[in-house]
C-alpha cells in the first residue's frame, strides 16, 4: 500500500499514478499576479491574463495566483499537462494579506506561498537567518 508524503513540494508522490487531481506539488513554480484581479474570468480568462498581460506561459509547470478587491478569496491556475485545474478559495474569516502595490505577474516561493496561504504576508520583516559554523566559547 503506497504512503501519502508532506502536502507541499519535495515529499514522494502520493500513488503510484502520474499525479491526482490537484496535487499542486507538480508546480515548479508559483506566480502572484499582484494587484487585483477581476474573480469573474475562469480558466479561459485567467490563462489569457497570464499569457497577454503577463507575457508568460500558461502552460508550463506553474501554479498562478489571483485575488480579488475583497481579498477573501483566491483563484489559483494550474496546468496538469492534459488541461487546466481551476482552484477556489474563500476564506470565512479574515483576509489574504495581498501586494497591491504593483500589476505584475510575481515569482514567490514555496514558503512564501505558505505564509500566504496561513494570513501572513509573503514579505515577512523579521526572518531568523541560518547560523554560520562558528567556535564555541
């Protein structure tokens, strides 16, 4: 019987099938299209945003962000190779903590996608940095 890994990416795949339906895992990048997005379009919309007004690819391996004016909820676009994966989220309390500042398609990391995903915002002020190896005493 196959084990389920970590939800995030880097963990063994959940079967031994190419991927399920909305493993976000098969994203090797994540994009924010800061500012705010129109949460009418749907697939169709969303990936022509990407392509015409981002100037990317909308079918490579990336998972792309979208919010709204209300910043309760989120569309998130994913191509799985043989078609689209439309993701929704709306929060019932509390609100993404969304860029606005600038229109523009922004690479994050996975952390930052986390963060995003948990309230915080994806720019955090203060971060523990990795010790350098040093002498004790």
């Amino acid at each position: 019987r196959a084990r389920h890994g970590p939800a995030y990416p880097g963990g063994s795949a959940p079967c031994t099938a190419k991927h399920m339906l909305g493993d976000i895992r098969i994203a090797q990048h994540v994009y924010i299209a800061c500012g705010y997005t129109d949460m009418r379009k749907s697939i169709d919309g969303l990936a022509a945003m990407v392509q015409q007004q981002f100037q990317t690819d909308p079918f490579q391996p990336a998972l792309f962000l979208f919010c709204g004016r209300r910043c309760d909820r989120i569309k998130a676009l994913l191509w799985e190779g043989d078609g689209f994966l439309l993701m929704y989220k709306r929060l019932e309390n509390g609100r993404f903590q969304w860029p606005r500042n600038e229109s523009e398609l922004r690479p994050i990391t996975w952390q930052q996608f986390r963060w995003l995903m948990e309230g915080l915002q994806i720019e955090q002020k203060k971060l523990i940095k990795p010790a350098e190896k040093g002498s004790v005493c």
